[in-house]
C-alpha cells in the first residue's frame, strides 16, 4: 500500500504508519484497518492534520482473514461546537472506546472514519 489520497490520508502521513495498517480490500472494502497501538498514532496524526474522527468499526483477524465483529462507534457533530473543539472531542471519544474495547484477549483492528472540515 503506498496510496495515501486512496484513502484521504493527509499528504504527510506517516509512511511507516500508513504500511502497518491492514487493507481490506479483499474484502471489497476501500479502507485500512489498524492494531490498536497503531490506531493511537493515526488518530493523532489525523486531529494534527485537522481532521475529526467520526467513528470507526472493530474487526478479528481469524486464520488469517479479517471478520467484522460488528462492533462500532460513532459521534454525531453539534453544529454548535466549532470544529476545533470537535476534533478533541472526536479524539477523545475514539480513544475512550479503543481503550475499554478487550474481548477474550483476542487481537482486534480497528477502521477510522474521519473528515476534514
């Protein structure tokens, strides 16, 4: 994976980062999914970039194949709330989720959805 507009990665995202994230693409799915470590380093690269994280969905990895476990966030934006306040909050919600997520110690992946402004 080299593509970053592919997956409306800001320009600057890290190289090393972007090449440890999983695609789904087999999956006939056009997004990117990350071991939790590494979804912490993506969020803050995105909020960095200006970037709010609108949610995300949690997937296993099970004999090599990634299944969805169905298990999502997401937060709705409040119109009231300047962008910049948003993206915080947006962090702060995903983190807290990615965070409390442990399920029968299995090894999980997690997919942003973010946008920018």
């Amino acid at each position: 994976m080299t593509d970053l507009n592919k997956f409306s990665l800001p320009s600057d995202f890290p190289l090393d980062l972007f090449e440890r994230g999983h695609s789904l693409e087999q999956m006939g799915v056009n997004e990117i999914a990350w071991k939790i470590n590494d979804v912490k380093a993506v969020i803050e690269c995105l909020i960095e970039n200006g970037y709010a994280i609108l949610g995300g969905d949690v997937y296993s990895l099970e004999k090599g194949n990634f299944v969805p476990t169905y298990d999502s966030w997401f937060l709705n934006k409040d119109e009231q709330i300047p962008w910049d306040n948003f993206t915080v909050k947006s962090k702060e919600k995903a983190l807290e989720y990615i965070d409390n997520y442990e399920k029968n110690g299995h090894e999980y992946f997690f997919v942003l959805v973010y946008s920018r402004k």
